[in-house]
C-alpha cells in the first residue's frame, strides 16, 4: 500500500541519468522538505505568537525563554526559511543553466517564478512579526519603496501598510498574509509545479541520439526514493545542527522614533537597496526590476537555435562566455559601488537639473552603455549563438545583483558607508 | 453525439444555446468583477485612528522665546522638528526621510538631518545637501499666536524645493 502510495507522486520507472546527484544537486526536492519543515514549525509557533505591537515581541521572548523548545523550534522555523530562500534561488540557476525552461517546460517556468515570488513575500512577511527595531525599519524601508511606483504606488503602500506607517494595521495584515493567504497560494501552486514536471516526462535531460531509450530506465522504487530520502535526511540534519547552535536573532522592541544606524533591509533585499544608494528611487525600484520580470517572462518563448536541455551551460563556448560575462559584470559592479562613493553624484554636479535626469536617467543611460559594450565584447570574441548570448546576459545581470547584495550585506556600515566586513560587526 | 450536432450548428448560425452562453459568461465576469471590487474595498478601509482628532492634531510647542536662532528642537509628540533660522523664522519639519521614510536625526556638530538608512542628508530648512533623498524634508504649517507656536501634525506639506517663503515669522520681525 506504502508503495502505491510513493507511485503516485512518482513514476514507475525513471531515467538512471536523472539520478546523478550533479544533473539537479536535489535543489527541488530539498526546497519541499522545507516548504514541510516550515509548515510544521510555524504551525507550532501559531500558538503563541500574538500579532499586536503590544505584544509581539513579548510573545516572542516567551517563546524563547518560556516555552519548553520553543527556542528550539523558533530558530528551525528561522533557519529553514533562510535556507529556502537560497535553495529556491539555486534551483532557479540550476533549471536555467540546464535548459530546463526551454518549451514544453515554459509554462512551468513561470509558475515556478510565480513560487519565487511567494518565497519572497513569505520570508519578508515573517521578517515583521517579531517586531523588533530591525524587522520593524526593514519593512518601513522595503513599503517605502513602493511609493515610487507610478500611479498604483500610492494605493499598494496604504494597502500594505494598512495605514500612512508601519503599525498595528500592518502587522495584522502581515500576519494574515503570511499565516494564511500566502500559505493557501503555495499550497495550490506546488502541485500544479510538480504535475507539470511529471507531464514534461520528468526532468530536462538531453536527446539520446543511438540506441534505444529503455537501457536507462531503472525503477523509481528504491532507486530514485532512496536518493531523495538521503537528501533529505541530510538537509534536515543540517538545519538541526545549525538551530542548536546559533540563535535565530531577536534585537529591542520597535521603535518607531529612532532608526536605528545603519537600517538595513532583509539580505535577500540588499540588493535592490544598494542600486537604491546609486540611482533614483524610479528607476531602482520600478524600471529595473519590471525590466528584470520581463527578461524573466519571455525567456521560454524566445527561440532557440539548438537543443542543449540537461546539458549545463550549453557547451564549452557557453561556459566560456558565461565566465566572460560573470567577470565583466563583477568588475563594472565594483567600479560602480566604489566611484560613487567617492566622486559627488551627479545632482550635486548638475544643479538645477531635476534629480529624476540627474540621478535617475543619466547613470541608467550609463548602465545602458556598459551593458552595449558587455554585449559587443561578447559577441565580437565568442561569437555565441543565440542559446549562449541569452545565458551569457542572464549570467550578466544576475551577477550585478549578487556583487551588489554582497556589498550590501557584508560591506555597508554606519551611514551606509563602504567598510570592510571585519570591521562591520559590533 | 448531440454535442457534435450541436457544434456543427452553431458554426452555421448562431444558436439560443450559444447566446445563452455568452449571456452567462458575461454574468459569471461581471459577478468576478463585483466579488474582486468589494475585496479590495472591504480591505481599503480606513483604520481606526489613521484620522486624528482635531485636538490631537494641533500641537503647542511652546513660546517662542524657548528657541534661539539656528536651533533644531525635537517634538517627541508630534514627530517633527522645529527649526529657527538664522534670520529667526520658524519651519517645523516631518521627521521621516523623503526616500525611504527613516527616521531622520539631527547631527547638532555637521549642522544637518543625516539618514541613517541611505545617508541622505539636509541642512536646517529640510534642502537635500545629498542624495538619494529626492526632494526636502516635508513640512508641517507653522502658526504663531500671542508668541506662541503652533504646529498643525495634520497636514503634511510636501515641496520640491526650499522657498523663504514657508518660514513662519512673528509679526514684529527682530533685528
């Protein structure tokens, strides 16, 4: 019975080459095993957590001081939900520098960005709710952004809010998002994301061009149930380790009179908040991030020249100009980060220019120039087909973002001024 | 089948089934509509306290004689700073930085707001000296009365640039 049970979720048989740990490293099924730790975990924190600026702190101390494991159980929920966020981030890399979102995988492709998203919103939902001064000026931060989005900006932050300021309506609504309206989205959408994945014929692999396809078929019971228990038995033992020895943070109580110096937004935020240091509000948080989307959207309706699904980073050429890509945006990054921090920007330089141009239009038609450059070079030395080209501007972008989140993160001290990581701490 | 009757009739004219249909589509739609519209509307309410009280709003800050010239004060209670210029006009100042809205304090020794967040920063009539900031402090209206000021928390004034016309003087201007 057990083992119709299993057969319902998996097929009879699979492809013995699926099961090479180095074609997925597990990324997906890791992110489950999550996804239920997390469930679980914050189930039993439900029953004690109380969703008022009054109290909710409190109620975390109690949980932590008072609640037999309920330090324990605190600091799973925290360190699963930080591990999922790297690990969904890390089975976005793997699916596309295998191919894997090439059509009929496309429409999957898009749910799973859709379950990135929820990701997102459930980590950064649940940043608030201890209500001390980091959460509470991490969200005041990341709702102020929204501001700058045209027309519906307004609407969206009073609708987050619940009000002008973070404060009692926000935490209500932020408790609500991430105790059920986000839970029941995820709980539609995974399904959907795994039947597609079955109807694809299971994961990307490459075409077997001689011989027949059933030489590598082996059967799904023990062979693919026994890797993703060990996986999983693994990844849980981690999270176990990691709980019992470091603490799940908890600073003071909100205080909504004093910023804390530097306030920071949660690391997986840094990213947008570094390009926020650089350029108008506008274009940080609205054009760049629509124009990322987009790229996103239609990267499985584009068409590609060969089939390189299952084999990663298409080909040598391939992995070459994506190294080439990762390099030049890494170095233009840092130029970036560094220049601006000790040349006047250029609002001060160009008085009497509105800050949109002077701060917003001129360094994007920077951006747009360098990005010019970044594609001419790649294309006069590699010569890429349209496979590589495309993976070698996802590598470009994506390796901008992470150089900037890492300065954010480990680089950015009092004032939000560059410092080394060692001094940061204290 | 009857289905396939059916379709093949439809093709050639327009039959009362598929009128019907298009009828309770268009229904089914319009009832989307109203159940997404009242959603948003149910969840768009004005909270209690979002509206302050009339007297809540207005906030005494005190003689002007408690303020000398080039001074930045704090009004813990009403969120802003009352700022006199060197020329002895009065500005009361949001407390929120116009970028992210962090709380913006006074640096007495640069003489400026820094923002602890993004590292703006503004001179003592709420002008960006540095971005991101990108555009003044925001300003509440000042009233003077029998030497006395009042601050109105309930209207937030925003402005793209520092004009000598939103700083409040008494009437008899002191040289």
């Amino acid at each position: 019975m057990n083992k119709s049970l299993i057969l319902h979720f998996r097929p009879k048989m699979v492809d013995a080459r699926a099961l090479r740990f180095s074609m997925t490293f597990g990324l997906g099924g890791m992110a489950l095993v999550l996804v239920f730790i997390l469930f679980f975990t914050g189930l039993l924190l439900k029953f004690y957590y109380l969703p008022f600026p009054e109290k909710a702190h409190d109620s975390i101390l109690y949980i932590r001081n008072s609640v037999l494991f309920g330090a324990f159980i605190r600091n799973i929920h925290f360190w699963s939900a930080n591990f999922l966020i790297v690990i969904t981030f890390l089975h976005f890399l793997r699916v596309f520098f295998t191919s894997a979102f090439h059509q009929p995988r496309g429409v999957n492709w898009i749910i799973g960005l859709g379950l990135l998203i929820i990701v997102l919103s459930f980590n950064f939902t649940g940043y608030l709710l201890p209500w001390d001064q980091l959460s509470f000026w991490a969200v005041t931060i990341c709702t102020g952004m929204l501001e700058y989005i045209p027309l519906t900006g307004k609407w969206l932050q009073s609708m987050t809010r619940g009000g002008l300021e973070v404060g009692a309506p926000t935490l209500s609504i932020f408790f609500a998002a991430h105790t059920a309206l986000l839970p029941g989205a995820m709980i539609i959408l995974l399904p959907f994301h795994f039947w597609r994945v079955r109807k694809a014929g299971g994961i990307a692999l490459s075409e077997i061009i001689d011989g027949d396809k059933e030489k590598y078929r082996v059967k799904a019971i023990p062979y693919l149930l026994l890797r993703e228990v060990v996986t999983a038995l693994v990844l849980i033992a981690l999270i176990l380790i990691l709980s019992i020895i470091f603490d799940a943070p908890t600073g003071d109580k909100a205080n909504p009179g004093l910023s804390p110096n530097p306030s920071k937004a949660p690391w997986y935020f840094m990213g947008f908040q570094e390009i926020l240091l650089h350029i108008h509000p506008f274009f940080a948080v609205c054009i760049i991030p629509v124009i990322i989307l987009i790229f996103l959207l239609v990267l499985p309706f584009i068409k590609y020249v060969s089939n390189s699904k299952g084999v990663w980073f298409i080909s040598g050429r391939g992995k070459k100009s994506a190294f080439f890509s990762f390099i030049l945006a890494l170095v233009l990054s840092i130029i970036v980060v560094i220049t601006d921090e000790f040349i006047p920007d250029f609002s001060a330089m160009l008085p009497g220019i509105p800050m949109l141009v002077s701060n917003g239009l001129i360094p994007c038609f920077i951006m747009a120039l360098a990005f010019a450059i970044f594609y001419f070079l790649l294309n006069k030395i590699y010569r890429p087909d349209r496979n590589e080209n495309v993976q070698a501007v996802f590598v470009f972008i994506f390796s901008v973002f992470i150089t900037f989140m890492i300065t954010g993160i480990w680089f950015r001290g009092s004032s939000m001024k560059l410092v080394w990581p060692w001094l940061l701490a204290g | 089948m009857a289905d396939t009757d059916n379709k093949e009739k439809s093709n050639l004219q327009p039959s009362r089934r598929s009128f019907l249909n298009t009828i309770w589509a268009a229904l089914g739609i319009l009832a989307a509509l109203e159940l997404i519209f009242m959603v948003f509307t149910y969840l768009g309410r004005k909270k209690p306290g979002a509206q302050k009280e009339q007297s809540e709003r207005l906030i005494d800050a005190g003689i002007i004689d408690k303020y000398p010239v080039g001074s930045v004060t704090a009004n813990i209670m009403g969120k802003f700073y009352l700022c006199r210029m060197e020329d002895g006009g009065f500005i009361a100042l949001s407390s929120k930085c116009t970028h992210l809205g962090c709380t913006v304090p006074w640096d007495d020794k640069g003489k400026r707001f820094i923002c602890p967040c993004h590292g703006s920063s503004f001179d003592i009539s709420g002008a960006v000296i540095s971005s991101p900031a990108p555009r003044p402090l925001d300003m509440y209206p000042v009233h003077i009365e029998n030497n006395t000021i009042i601050v109105d928390t309930g209207k937030l004034l925003k402005r793209n640039e520092f004009l000598k016309t939103q700083l409040v003087y008494t009437k008899k201007v002191s040289k």
